[in-house]
C-alpha cells in the first residue's frame, strides 16, 4: 500500500478513535456545565479549556509521562492489553483526544445552552422521567450542535502533531498519521509525498469544515 | 435515540482493540533513528530483515525526542544517536544493554546557502568569518539539545563568532528543519550535515565543510535497550550496521567512516 493511503488509515483511525471517546466524555459533563452551577465552575472550565491554549508540544510532554510504564496511563494500558502505550497508534488518539476534548466540550456547550429550558420542563410537567426527558428532548434538540462540534473535534484531531509526535513517534503505517507524514517527507526533501498527503488533508479538512458549518447552520435556523 | 449508545461504545471498543499489523509480527525490532539517518538505516534495516527474516520498524525523531521517549520507557529495541551526549543520558538511567553500546560512523557540518544567493552574493562566504558580513542576516542552526545544533555552535564558539552572530541565529527543531529554512530562502545560511545537502542538490550549495581540527568529531552511536524482548536480534542489528559492507554504504551517502 502506498505511504499516502497508510498515512490517510492511521489518521482516520486515530480521529474517529478520539472523537468518539471525547463524545462519550464530554456530552454529559457539557450538559452538566450548562445547567448546573456549583462553586468553582469557573476553574473547572478553565482547566478543561486548557488544551486549546497550551503549546501541544507541552501537552505532548505532560502526556510523555503519563504514558509510560510507570505512568497512570501507561500502566492501565500495560494491564489492559499487554501492550505499551508509548509509540503505539491509541498514543496517537489519546493525544488528539486532550487536544481536540475542548474545542467539543466548548461546542456542545453553546449547543445545550442554546436548548430552550422551557420545553424541557413542559416534557417534565407532562410525566417524563429526568433521564427520558434528557434522551427526547435536550438531546435531539442539541444533536446539530453536538454533530458540528464532533465534526470540528475530528478535524483538528486529524491535524494533530505536536503531542503526537511526542508520544506516538512516527513509525510508517503504524503511527505516521497525515501531519507528521507532510513533516517527515518534507525533511526528507520528499517534496511529492509531502505534496500528495498535503492535499488529502486539505480535502478531509473541507469536508469537515462544510459538514460543520451546514450542521451548525442548520441549528441557527431551526432556533428562529 | 436509544439504540445509538450501546452501538457507539461497541465500535468504541473494537477500535481500540485493532492491533496493528506489523504489531503482531513476533520478534520485530523497533528501531529508534535521528532524522538525518532515516534513509540509509531504512536500506540497512531492509538490507537486515531479508537476510534474517525478521521485521524491522524505525521511528524517526531527534536525537533527543528519542531520548526522551527512551527515559520514558517507549518500547525501542534499539536506540541510534547522532551524538554520545544524548547516548550518556539514556545510559545515566541504566537503560542500556552490556556490552550493546557501539559507535557506528561519522559525519561533518555543512555550512550551506540557497543556490538563487549563490548566484547574487554569497560568492563572499567561503569562510565562517563571512557570516559576519551584513548581508547575511539570518543563519538557521539547529536547537542546541539536537546534536547537530550542540555542534554548530561549538564550531562558532571555536572560531570566536558565536557571540557576534548569536542574534543571527534562527533556531530550527531538528538539522531537517534548518535544510528546508535554507532551500526555500527563508534563510540567508544554515548549518547541516554533509550527508543532508544531496536530498536538496538543486536548492542548496555547500559554502563551507568542517574538518576534525576545527570541530568536535561527530559520530553516531547506536545501543540495545535492556528491557528489550529481542536483545540478540537487536545486537545482531547493530553488528549488521557496522559491519564492513554497511559502512560502505555508509561512506557512499557521505558519512566518514570513524
């Protein structure tokens, strides 16, 4: 298989891997955010929010630790699957995860928030459970948001590279995702690969941006 | 509505429990590289897994990533340095096998500059004294925990320029980094190594090139971690790269044999 569809697998394995754990984690707490209030919220945003403005770099380093044997992740991993964390492709998710986690968690916030309280509580007066009222109401009504959001999350997971690096290294078919493949080739003077894996990622990326954009366009109109 | 979950959290699970395909080969070796010996290991490395039937996997970072990712227990089975700093730091933490630990070949810095300069004025540096000249504004050297950059700047701290040139200098990741700095223009001179110019020929011209008496020697090492679960095949790797044959490749990308 050519390095270009390797590089494209990897990618696609990392970010779907990571949009659907950031999903599954940051739905309920986003909603949580939204409607509760507690001492401290602030801070609580504020660390959750962090990734999006540290250097990935540094968050790469953070996680360098983390992942190793002696590591609180390193070791999970080491008992879950008999296998190092470290320079394996799920190192590469973990790492888009933190990274793409607040750009979703920040998404899904507007996007319940924007979920008229109103007809959440007409839902309860007229007998559906807390939860039932959560699965039919709140959610299909946040559910464009939510898409944009996890689409948004997809994209920047599939361009990451900085904490990737770091704890991923760059092994071809195995961990080289689209990024660090245009890294790699273009330091190895590979100016076709370079350019080749460039433009997949620029049409992954359109695609994304569009499917966002018409998903959080459409919400707009449907709120009017 | 209801039926998404579970069906989320199960493709959930069977994503994180693909292994990889080479993964699954028993007994391949992971072999850490310095980026500007990615290439010729890769020949060597294939050179090797055909003549022992085993897979070998590299990774490529710099030197000092790879050291980190060393310190912080990456599975390598082999780790090459482009320098013995960075090889005395993953020894410090114990991590090297006995006896693995071999110096493989040596390189030489490259004073380069973009050829659209040769062609203007950069006939004026055939001397490290002429980056001092005011036409040359800035010089790309890499960072100086990357071996390449820990030399650079020890060949200027040598010829009393550092000093006078440190606002010149534009710090790049790794020896790559400053190459490209240099090919597309971005830059007015860089150092990298002899071996790097030819992957660039056209855009590059080499202005200057070290010798042993005005340079540290510069050498690659490479070593066996201890926690490997491969340790003879990783040695039998590293005898394979310093064995005579492979050096002669070596010495025809450029390296010097030591």
């Amino acid at each position: 298989m050519s390095v270009v569809m390797l590089s494209v697998i990897v990618s696609l394995k990392v970010a779907l891997l990571a949009t659907l754990v950031v999903v599954i984690l940051a739905t309920p707490l986003a909603w949580y955010l939204t409607r509760r209030n507690f001492t401290g919220k602030f801070l609580v945003e504020g660390i959750l929010l962090l990734p999006l403005t540290l250097p990935p770099v540094a968050i790469g380093l953070m996680l360098l630790m983390l992942m190793s044997p002696r590591g609180i992740l390193g070791r999970f991993w080491l008992a879950v699957s008999d296998k190092p964390l470290l320079l394996s492709w799920q190192a590469a998710a973990v790492a888009a995860m933190v990274i793409s986690f607040p750009l979703y968690l920040k998404a899904a916030m507007e996007s319940f928030a924007s979920v008229p309280q109103r007809l959440e509580s007409m839902a309860e007066t007229m007998g559906l459970s807390p939860w039932r009222c959560w699965w039919k109401v709140t959610l299909p009504l946040a559910a464009r948001g939510l898409g944009a959001g996890a689409l948004l999350a997809a994209a920047r997971a599939l361009g990451e590279f900085g904490a990737t690096t770091m704890v991923a290294g760059s092994i071809p078919g195995e961990t080289e995702t689209l990024a660090v493949g245009i890294y790699n080739s273009v330091m190895n003077g590979d100016e076709y690969t370079a350019w080749s894996l460039a433009t997949v990622s620029l049409i992954l990326a359109i695609i994304a941006t569009i499917a966002s954009r018409s998903l959080s366009h459409y919400s707009a109109i449907r709120a009017v | 509505m209801r039926v998404v979950f579970p069906q989320v959290y199960k493709l959930f699970l069977l994503l994180a429990l693909i292994p990889s395909a080479s993964q699954a080969l028993a007994g391949g070796l992971l072999v850490g590289v310095p980026v500007s010996m990615t290439e010729v290991i890769q020949a060597a490395a294939d050179k090797f897994s055909e003549e022992n039937s085993s897979s070998v996997r590299l990774s490529a970072a710099a030197s000092s990533t790879l050291a980190q990712q060393a310190l912080a227990g990456a599975p390598f089975d082999v780790v090459i340095t482009a320098d013995d700093l960075t090889m005395d730091k993953i020894a410090a933490a114990g991590l090297i096998a006995a006896g693995s630990r071999r110096r493989i070949i040596g390189n030489r810095l490259a004073l380069i500059v973009p050829r659209a300069v040769v062609n203007n004025h950069a006939a004026t540096i055939t001397s490290l004294r002429d980056l001092l000249s005011p036409r040359i504004r800035r010089i790309a050297i890499a960072e100086k925990t990357v071996p390449a950059g820990h030399y650079g700047r020890a060949l200027l701290a040598k010829h009393e320029i550092l000093e006078p040139l440190r606002t010149k200098l534009v710090s790049a990741t790794h020896v790559r980094a400053v190459l490209a700095l240099v090919s597309s223009g971005a830059v007015d001179a860089g150092f990298v190594y002899v071996t790097d110019v030819p992957i660039a020929r056209s855009k590059v011209a080499i202005a200057y090139t070290s010798d042993d008496s005005d340079s540290e020697p510069i050498h690659y090492e490479a070593a066996a971690l201890s926690r490997s679960p491969n340790l003879s095949t990783a040695s039998a790797f590293i005898n394979h790269l310093t064995s005579p044959s492979n050096l002669k490749l070596f010495e025809l990308r450029g390296f010097r044999r030591l």
